[in-house]
C-alpha cells in the first residue's frame, strides 16, 4: 500500500512541500541555501518540452516495480514498430494521476525489452511543471509536455469495472505527415481513421479480458 501512498502523494502534497521548503528559506534568512539549485537551473537549462532530464536511479525505485504489480499493470505488444520512426501514443482511459506512469515512466514494464530501439516520455499539462523541484521531479521519469512526432500508434486499455487491473495493448501505427496549419477536413479524417483503428483493436481483444462478445466500443 505505501507505493499507493507514494505515488497519490508525489502529485498532491510535493508541489506544495517544495515550495514550503522555499518559503521557510526566506522566512528565516536562508535564502542563499536555494542559490545552488538556481545557479543549475541557470547553466543547465532543459524546459520540460525537451523532457532530457531522467534519471535511470529514480525511473528504478524497487518501489515502482510494487506499484506496477499491485494493480496490476500490463503492457501488451500487438505489433512491432520502426525505431526510426517516431510515435505518439494516445492511451484511454486516463485521468489526472495518469497510470501510464507505470508503463512509460519506470524501467519495469518491459518497454524497453518489447521496442528496443524507442524512448518513451509521458506527455502531461503543463500545470504539473510550474514549480520548482518538483519539475525535476517529475521530468526524472522522462515526463514533458510538447513533442515533434511524425506518427501515432494506438494504445487501448482494457479493464474490469473495479478499474484495478490495467492493461495497454499498443497498436498498428498509423502514419501520418506532420502538417504545420493542417485543416478542419484533415483532422476530422485522421480522427475518423484513428476511432476506427481503435475499434478493429478493440474487436480483436476484447474476448482475452473478460468482455462479453456482443461487448461494443462506444466513442463520447
């Protein structure tokens, strides 16, 4: 249960702790203490677009090893994807305490191992970095908000209703051609065929995670 613990508290109670820590150094005239950090931050600049900041120890805690197997956490490979390309992947369902942690952001899913050869980064809001240190935490797990991508793949999470076990098929990329101002016509169509892709996954799996047969995939 303390990875639980951990893992709910690292996203709603460190923000704050950083910045008490803050707080205090000025409080009581220790200010020059927050003057290392600062000096790192000033000559070792990487905003969270460019996410290349993790760290291999903290993405290694045993502790997350117990968290991906308390669920548990599954990630499932359908098909192989080119290391020379690149891809984003859109996982559903998600919410804000985002469980792809546990697949893209700990080095115990076994990504690595299933596509070598790809880096995988988390995107989330941009909210989440606006405090000092505990940006870095986070952008330690590989976790950034803006990429360049040329691709998409897909990822559907099949689940029982209690919502404990998680698991993440990746799908059939789909490609796609970066377009700077692309129109409404050409989102509408990669949405249409991404539904769709989802859909024919959908189909093909649903029978080996307990959903009935005449189960559907409903889009709202």
């Amino acid at each position: 249960m303390a990875n639980q613990v951990l893992y709910i508290l690292s996203f709603l109670l460190f923000a704050q702790v950083y910045v008490g820590i803050m707080i205090i150094l000025i409080i009581y005239n220790c200010w020059f203490l927050y003057l290392p950090y600062l000096t790192w931050l000033y000559f070792d600049w990487r905003p969270p677009e460019q996410g290349d900041r993790r760290s291999n120890w903290i993405r290694s805690w045993t502790l997350w090893k117990y968290f991906k197997d308390y669920f548990p956490i599954h990630l499932i490979k359908t098909h192989d994807l080119d290391p020379c390309h690149n891809y984003i992947y859109g996982a559903h369902p998600h919410g804000i305490l985002v469980l792809e942690t546990g697949n893209f952001c700990t080095n115990y899913s076994g990504f690595k191992e299933l596509f070598p050869g790809l880096i995988s980064y988390l995107h989330v809001i941009s909210s989440w970095f606006r405090c000092p240190l505990f940006q870095e935490y986070l952008m330690s797990f590989g976790k950034y908000w803006q990429a360049t991508v040329s691709r998409c793949a897909r990822v559907a999470g099949a689940h029982r209703k209690s919502m404990w076990v998680t698991c993440r098929l990746i799908g059939r990329p789909i490609p796609d051609h970066q377009t700077l101002h692309p129109t409404q016509e050409q989102t509408e169509e990669l949405h249409q065929i991404y539904m769709q892709e989802l859909r024919i996954l959908f189909e093909e799996h649903k029978g080996k995670y307990g959903i009935v047969e005449h189960g559907t995939l409903i889009f709202r």
